[in-house]
C-alpha cells in the first residue's frame, strides 16, 4: 500500500515545491518593487529641497538641455575627429632625404625635388619685418588663437558679405599647414571639418613657433620652389635672412596665388600683390606708413630667370617613381632622365587649358587631367589639373573619378578571349542582374545587334549580358583581373555594376590600359623614368636595361578583334570629335552618372591619351559627354603630336593613313580599315607648325619684296665673292 502511494507523494512535493518557488519570486519581486518605491519617494522628497521656479527653473532647465545637447555634439565630433586624426599616423615630418634633378627625354634640365630645396631658416633669424609681412597678410591672430580664429571667420564673412564675394579667407595659418601637410584642395564640408581637427591636433602638438617655420619651410611659392627660403634664392639670389622689407612683402604675398603671382612670370602682379601685403601691415599695426613707404616707391626687383614653367605635376610624380626604384640605393644624390617631351607637354596643357577657357564656363567645368604614353610605354606628357599654383594635387594620378563606358573594354576583351568576334550576335533589351536594372542612354533598346556596333553606340546593357550570360563563373573577378593585367593599379571593387566603369580610376590608369591595344596585346609598360644617374654619371638604373620584357596580357587575336571595333569608334561612334586628321584614330568615350565625368581615352599607332574633365566637388556639368570636350582635346593634342613623325600601323588594322570621310562610309560596313577599302592616303606634315608658319612668312616678305632694278642686278652680278668662300 505504501509502495502504491509513493509516486502520488512524490507529485504533491514537487507540486509544493514549484508552489514555494512561485510565492518566493511573487514576494521578491513585490518587495523589490515597493523598496524601490520607497527610494524614488525619499529622492523625490530630498530633490523638492532643489526645485527652482520662476527664472531660476529657465536658467536650469537650459543648462541642462546644454549638457545634453554638448554630450551628444562631443560624441559627434569625435566621430567626425576619428578620420582626420589617421592622418598624423604618417610620417608627415618627413621630407625625405632624396636630392633629385631632372632631366626631359633630351637631357635638358626641368626641375628639383627633394632636399635639395632649401633647409628652413628658424625662425629666430628670419627678419622681423618678414614675419610682420607674412602674419599681417595670412593670419594676424596667429599668435592668440588655438587653431581655429572665430573672430577672423566672423571678419572674413563680413568683408565678404560687403564685397558680394570673397576677398577673404577665414583659414588661419595653422589651418593652411594642416592642408598642406595632410590633405589635398578638394573644396568639400569633409576637408573643411578634417582640416580644422587637424588644426587643433597640429596646436595640441607642436608650438607656435614650429607650426610657423613648417608653415614656411612647406607652401608652395611657384617656379617649382618649396618654402620661403628656397623662393628668396630663386626670385632674389639671397638667403632669405637677407631679404629687405619690399622683398619680403613680395614673399609674403605668393602664399595666396603662386602662379599667379610669381614675379619671374609676372612681375607687375607681383608688385601689386606686394603693395596690398604693406597695406596690410599699416592696417595690422605692425609698421606705420612712414615706414614702409621707401619700400611702396622701390618695389623689389627678381633675377632675370627663363618663363619656361616647370612639368610640376610630372616632376612630382616622377619623384614618387624615383623614392619607390631607389630605395635600396646607396646613393640619394641622384640625376634622373625622365621621359618627357616638353614640346608634347606644353602642347597638351594648352589643349586642355584652351578647352577649358572656351567651352569651361558653357559645360560648368572648371579642372581637367590628360596623361599621353608614346606606344612603348614612355609617359610624355601629364597635366594634372589647370594650375599648379592653386592647387598641387595632381588630379592625373592621384584623382579618383568613375570611368564611365571608358571601363567597358575590360569586359569587351574577355568576351574576344572567350571566342567571340566583332561580328557575334547579341541582344540589346532590358536585363536584371540581382536588385539592378541598368539602362541604356535615353532608356531606348536596339534589339539584336552585333558586338561593334555595340561598342561604338556605347550601349550599356551589353557588357552587362555579356559579363552575366558569356564569360562564365565569377565573372566580377575576371574583369578586375583584367583590368589589374592591363595596368590599373587602383583596387577595384566587387560591384555587379562595374562592367560599365562605377569603380573609380586615375586618368593614369586608364592611359596604361587602353595603351595594351596599340602595343598588339603586350603589357604598355607605362613609365616615366628612363635612367637614374649619380652626378658623377654612373647609371644606378635603365629602364631598358633593368625592367624585364613586356608580358602579353591579351591574345593577338583578341588585340585584333579589339583594335578593329575601337577605330570604329571615331567614325560611326560616340567620338566623332577625335578623330585626328589623316590618322586612324581608335578610343572610347566615357560618362558617368549625373554628367560628374567626361572622358575620352585613345589611341594611335604612335601615342595613347587619356583625357578627363570635371569638378573638384563633384558637382554635375551641363550635359557634358566624354564625345565633347575630351574628345576635342585629344584631337587638339594628337594633331600637333602627329605632325613630321612616321606613322605607325595599329596591329590588326593595316593601314594608319584613312581618309576620314571614306574611313567612315567604309569602317561601318567592316569594322575594320585596310589599303583595299581606302585608296587614298593622307601624307602627315613634313615640317613642324612653327617651321611651316616660318617658311610661309618667308615666302609672304619675297612675294611682298620690292623688284631688284637693273643697277642693283648688274651691282648684284660682280659683286666679289667672300674671301671665306674662295
């Protein structure tokens, strides 16, 4: 019996077991509950003994909206602080202990760069009235504030506001040496707010006197000079603890604008400029007039130097080339030849620079870049943006800007290593690839076309359905191995949308690229550097010498197939404005979203160039495609580079020489251009354009010339012949 009860006793202990348990919680928790009842009530008693009314409640209550508010600012700020301060992680004192001259393709010398710019004076033994110049002319509260001068924004904004623009800047000197030290002169809020955290860091860390002699020792101060002491010998051939007070006020005065105001350039502006720093001292307090007036009537005088600006986006480039080759070499002191032709180099800034000055306004651009390779990989000629002066970030190498349709090459080369041709079929229609659904330009369709034409409308479903549907698995990863083989160096992303040209590229990039085709497939071997010399004239390094062969990176079949659908191109294509003159000519354009980017990136048998145009901020353009302005620049260039050169054919396309018209009736029907479809051929230009305008203005003044009279030809006929010629 006892046997039979024990389970149903085992089932009521546990049953008054779980019941404790139960009433245990209920008790804790009400307990808990009614204790801390009683706590809020003893604080609520003991915090009456605080409570403000009337105003003195307002005084309270905003304090502590303060305190909330600036917590959440602090938090933010720091956020925001985060990116700016991985700057100061570089080695940003550094200026490197390499001391370089170079030299262009022909031996000429074209500039410095490295130490060998002069060591900074301290600035104990600089003048006092230099740095009364300088202070009066860029920041006269340098010495008071801690970074960041809200009292001169507050000035700055109110003279602008009454001049209705600006004519004055708000950055302290300090500011400007965060810029110059860690970012670049992209007009953007980010760069603004790193700027004035570095700013702050820049206070935090070094005192005022350093943050001025480094401020002095790194500006930019034109004729390719770095630092007030390397400008007073280039302008004044004097130390710059030698400097008189007129001098140092055209110093002080080339912070603002270097280029425009360098005086071996344009003396009268920097005169003027000169004049507004002693202006600036009188208003400062820091001289009276009496005393700078001797230097109002005897404005400084520069030596008498050559007007021939320095390539400075190439040189610094160049030198970033040099640090990388030579650092393992013993020596320092180097003499490097470079490899560009400063005929081909003021040539493409006058092509960008007059692009800009007439159709700038019109598309709303303002900056440019152009990067041109000679078939062999020899970089000969880069320009960086419009002035060097305003702005040393170099937008050819540095920039990094979406490449549009100009990208679609990458994944049009797979397509021909896969086997197809020119010729494949292929359909134009709407295509989704995941959440995408890219479209083409004016959202209109084709239906089926063939490859080239593909490629020369730019249309841009195609090398969507070609990267989804024809090149196989993990077709993303072989176009970015592609491009990595044709030479872009800039990591690309792993989007579904690269395919056409959403991962931003440097113009340098896509110069080494599209210059594979004219190489027939092999590697461009893009450089800048030709050999690297000590000044005792051993050579350290050849290009030819040292750099192995170049590899292929695409079949000769596929080059072919390639080069025959891009001299479409500028036919029947998108860049009618690029076809050179009596040159078959082959590119692509390239438009990014927006109208941000225009690009245009060729090729001849001899030279590829790739040209960019767009704002530094971002902003859009007006209607602006890569088949207008870049490709009307890459004409202006190669025109002048083609004259009195031998042709060189591009490989898979015969003939170099078209004749435009008959090249487009023909390339449209066949793709491709050869001695049988065009007959007549366009000889280029023995004689350079300066030597032709030569000889023609000497053919002008013999036809102008009055006739010889029958005395002077009798004179003319006995005259003795020279004794040097008997």
């Amino acid at each position: 019996m006892q046997d039979q009860d024990q389970p149903g006793r085992k089932k009521r202990l546990k049953r008054h077991f779980l019941l404790r348990i139960d009433s245990w919680i209920d008790s804790t928790l009400w307990s808990a509950g009614f204790r801390a009842g009683e706590i809020w009530e003893d604080i609520t008693i003991f915090s009456r003994k605080f409570r403000m009314r009337g105003w003195k409640r307002w005084v309270f209550e905003i304090l502590g909206e303060g305190m909330t508010l600036g917590t959440a600012g602090a938090v933010l700020m720091l956020a925001l602080a985060l990116p700016a301060f991985q700057e100061t992680t570089k080695d940003w004192r550094s200026r490197g202990n390499f001391a370089v001259t170079f030299l262009d393709r022909y031996g000429n010398e074209i500039g410095h760069r490295g130490i060998i710019h002069e060591n900074s004076v301290p600035v104990d033994q600089l003048p006092d009235h230099f740095i009364k110049a300088v202070l009066a002319t860029e920041d006269r509260r340098f010495f008071s504030h801690f970074g960041i001068d809200f009292l001169g924004l507050a000035r700055a904004m109110s003279e602008n506001a009454k001049a209705g623009g600006v004519v004055q800047g708000g950055s302290t000197l300090t500011q400007q040496l965060a810029k110059n030290l860690f970012l670049t002169n992209e007009r953007s809020l980010e760069r603004k707010i790193k700027e004035a955290f570095l700013a702050l860091w820049l206070e935090a860390n070094l005192s005022k006197k350093e943050i001025l002699s480094t401020y002095l020792d790194r500006a930019y101060m034109g004729g390719g000079t770095f630092g007030a002491a390397a400008a007073s010998q280039f302008y004044f051939g004097k130390n710059l603890t030698e400097v008189n007070l007129a001098e140092s006020a055209m110093l002080a005065g080339l912070f603002k604008a270097p280029a425009k105001y360098a005086p071996h350039v344009n003396l009268p502006a920097a005169r003027a400029r000169a004049n507004e720093v002693l202006t600036n001292m009188v208003q400062g307090g820091l001289m009276s007039e009496g005393q700078v007036i001797a230097a109002r009537r005897n404005p400084a005088t520069v030596i008498d130097r050559d007007e021939k600006e320095a390539p400075d986006y190439f040189l610094d480039w160049a030198f970033d080339e040099v640090q990388r080759i030579a650092a393992r070499m013993p020596e320092h002191s180097l003499v490097v030849r470079t490899t560009i032709d400063l005929g081909l180099q003021q040539a493409a800034e006058a092509a960008v620079e007059s692009s800009l000055r007439e159709y700038g306004e019109g598309f709303h651009v303002r900056q440019g870049a152009l990067v041109m390779i000679e078939n062999g990989g020899a970089v000969r000629a880069m320009v960086g943006g419009r002035d060097y002066g305003e702005s040393q970030f170099n937008r050819a190498s540095r920039a990094l800007r979406q490449p549009g349709s100009s990208f679609k090459i990458y994944t049009y080369s797979l397509a021909m290593e896969k086997g197809m041709t020119p010729d494949s079929p292929i359909v134009d229609a709407p295509i989704h690839w995941g959440n995408w659904n890219p479209h083409n330009y004016g959202n209109s369709y084709a239906g089926r076309i063939d490859i080239k034409t593909a490629l020369a409308k730019s249309i841009n479903t195609i090398p969507v359905r070609l990267a989804k549907e024809k090149l196989g698995p993990n077709p993303i990863d072989q176009i970015i191995a592609q491009a990595k083989k044709f030479g872009v160096e800039t990591p690309i992303r792993k989007d579904v949308t690269i395919p056409i040209g959403t991962s931003e590229v440097t113009v340098l990039d896509q110069a080494t690229a599209y210059a594979v085709f004219p190489a027939g497939g092999l590697q461009s071997r893009r450089h800048g550097i030709a050999q690297i010399m000590t000044y005792g004239g051993d050579v350290l390094y050849d290009f030819d010498r040292d750099e192995p062969p170049p590899e292929r990176v695409l079949s000769e079949t596929a080059a072919s197939y390639m080069n025959q659908m891009l001299t479409r191109v500028p036919y029947v294509g998108t860049a009618r404005r690029a076809a050179v003159d009596g040159v078959l000519t082959g590119g692509k354009t390239g438009t990014t979203q927006a109208y941000r980017d225009a690009w245009f990136c060729g090729f001849t048998g001899n030279y590829t160039a790739a040209v960019w145009f767009g704002n530094d901020d971002y902003t859009s353009s007006a209607n602006m495609t890569g088949g207008s302005l870049p490709a009307m620049t890459f004409k202006k260039l190669m025109d002048y580079a083609h004259q009195g050169i031998e042709l060189k054919p591009i490989p898979g396309v015969d003939n170099p020489l078209p004749d435009g018209p008959r090249l487009a009736s023909k390339i449209g029907k066949s793709g491709s251009a050869d001695d049988d479809t065009v007959p007549e051929l366009i000889r280029p230009r023995t004689l350079s354009a300066q030597s032709t305008r030569i000889v023609r203005e000497a053919a002008r003044l013999l036809r102008d010339a009055a006739p010889l009279t029958r005395d002077a030809q009798t004179t003319a006929s006995i005259e003795p012949e020279p004794a040097a010629l008997r």
